[in-house]
C-alpha cells in the first residue's frame, strides 16, 4: 500500500474512532488506537485541521469532527428518508409486523443498509448502519437483482464467485431461479442464508428522491420469520402499496 493510500485509510479509520468514542480523542490515543505512529498521526490531524474537518481544542489537545463535516453526508441521509414521510413509514411498518425494519441501497456486488428501525419487542435482530452484505443469497439481493436483466445477474455472479466475496455464495443456477421468483411475488424471502439464525424478505421500494434504487427488508429470528410468513407477505404488499400510491399523489400536487 501507498503511503497515500495508508493516509486514506487512517482518515477513515481516524473518523471511525471519533464514532465509536462519540467525544473528544487525542493524538496519543487515535495513534494507539490506529496503531500509527505519533508524528505521522500529528501530521495528518494537522490537515484535517486545516481543512476544517477536525476541530482542536488546544488546552485538552484533543480533535473532534467539525459540523463542516458532519454536513458532507447530511444531503444523502435527506435524500433516503427525506422523502413522502419514509422515516414515519418504515418505523410503522416495523411497529406493525413486529420485527426488524431496515432500508437498504445496493453497492455493487453488495447490499448497505442505511437506516434501521428495531423490533419493538421479543427477540431482535440487531443490524448496524453502514453493515455491507452480498447481493447473492440475501432477501434484499435477490430483490435488487429482479430488477435487473439476467445477462447482468450472469455477469454480476460471475465477478462475485471470482472475488470470492462469500463464503456460501449460491450456484448461478440457484441464483438464477432465486431471481426469477423474487420476480414473480413482488419481494425476495431468504431463511438463514445471511445469518444461520436470521429470516429476511426484501422488496423494492418505490421512492422519490435519489437516484440510487431504494429497498426495504423486514428481518428477525428464523422460525419466528417463516411462522408467519404469510402474514408478513400481506403485511408488506399493503406497505409497498401505501407508499406507491403516496408518491403518486405527490407527484400530482
């Protein structure tokens, strides 16, 4: 790696640990922490400083991001759940079927989630915003991938198997009729396939803002998840229909 590209990194890494403290850090315990050494971690402070990305408090000597940063993201998290009331729905949804409300966008050969709503009781299932996951084999993925032409499904499969990005990726033939399928009933169901003890069903949603395409999953423990099944189906068309029509009579105003 490029001492460029090691700046790259420990900038992200630098934020990263800025999130997961949620206060002030100094130099000596971001350098520890990034297992950098101290001057080269003093001299990329010192630029992100200037560059109004880090603040300094001097008499603390410690660093924390500006709003300058915090603004750079804040048009994407307007964009996702800005729009038609989304953030209020998907909190609903989840409050009405019981389980785990995520949405998520894709990211080439995998899926990110971008906004979560906790079930609101019993046994959960825990996803983290930003958490990354394979197209192939996911609920959510097998809904992204019915959107999609099959040479492009073929051709997305054939990168993934190369890069071996999973260790339990699907054949292209179960890939295949797994699309066909998400096709045919509106929103893809997958048991255990993301994680041994999770159930998911993932469904495109209709949206007005951004040109990323948008998905919504309702997720939770596996045989809670196939129970009721049925259920959660109707549950989410009858979502999915809300929204549309909602978007609908925006667009006519």
């Amino acid at each position: 790696m490029s001492e460029h590209a090691r700046s790259v990194v420990r900038t992200f890494q630098i934020f990263e640990a800025l999130a997961r403290a949620r206060r002030p850090l100094s130099s000596a315990s971001l350098a520890a922490d990034l297992g950098a050494p101290r001057s080269s971690m003093a001299d990329l402070l010192r630029t992100l400083v200037d560059l109004n990305l880090l603040a300094v408090d001097r008499r603390a000597a410690t660093y924390y991001p500006t709003a300058r940063f915090s603004a750079l993201g804040t048009w994407l998290v307007q964009a996702w759940l800005g729009g038609e009331g989304l953030r209020e729905a998907l909190a609903e949804l989840s409050a009405t079927t019981g389980e785990t409300v995520t949405l998520v966008v894709p990211a080439d050969l995998e899926i990110e989630i971008v906004h979560a709503v906790g079930a609101p009781t019993g046994i959960v299932w825990s996803p983290e915003v930003g958490q990354r996951y394979s197209v192939f084999g996911t609920a959510v993925g097998q809904a992204y991938l019915a959107t999609l032409p099959s040479s492009t499904v073929r051709a997305m499969h054939r990168r993934a198997a190369a890069l071996k990005l999973t260790r339990a990726m699907p054949t292209l033939t179960d890939t295949l009729a797994a699309t066909r399928e998400a096709r045919l009933r509106g929103h893809g169901w997958a048991s255990g396939s993301f994680h041994p003890e999770v159930g998911a069903m993932g469904a495109y949603l209709p949206a007005d803002s951004l040109e990323r395409p948008l998905f919504v999953s309702i997720g939770g423990p596996v045989r809670r998840m196939e129970s009721k099944r049925p259920e959660l189906e109707l549950q989410l068309r009858d979502f999915m229909d809300q929204r549309t029509r909602r978007l609908r009579a925006a667009r006519r105003r």
